[in-house]
C-alpha cells in the first residue's frame, strides 16, 4: 500500500470515530463524495420532529 493511500485510510478513520463534526468539513466530504448529506441529516430531524 502506497504510504499516501495509508494516511488517507487512518484520517477516514479518526473521521468515523468523532461524535460530532464540523459543518465545513462535512461540506467538503459531500463536495468530495458528490453527496448531499445535509439533505440526509435534515430527513433524520424532519423524522424525530
């Protein structure tokens, strides 16, 4: 394994593992992914309301 793809791979993880995170960087993962998961986390409220 390439050692950038290693760094890549334990930053993802140290994402996952976070309780909370913040709003620009979910901005840039739904950029980088092309997913809006805004539009998921308002459907989840939108459910407990």
């Amino acid at each position: 394994m390439h050692i950038g793809q290693h760094i890549k791979e334990v930053h993802i993880h140290r994402i996952f593992r976070k309780e909370n995170m913040d709003i620009a960087l979910l901005e840039r993962i739904s950029k980088a992914l092309n997913y809006d998961f805004f539009r998921d986390l308002s459907n989840e409220f939108q459910e407990k309301v």
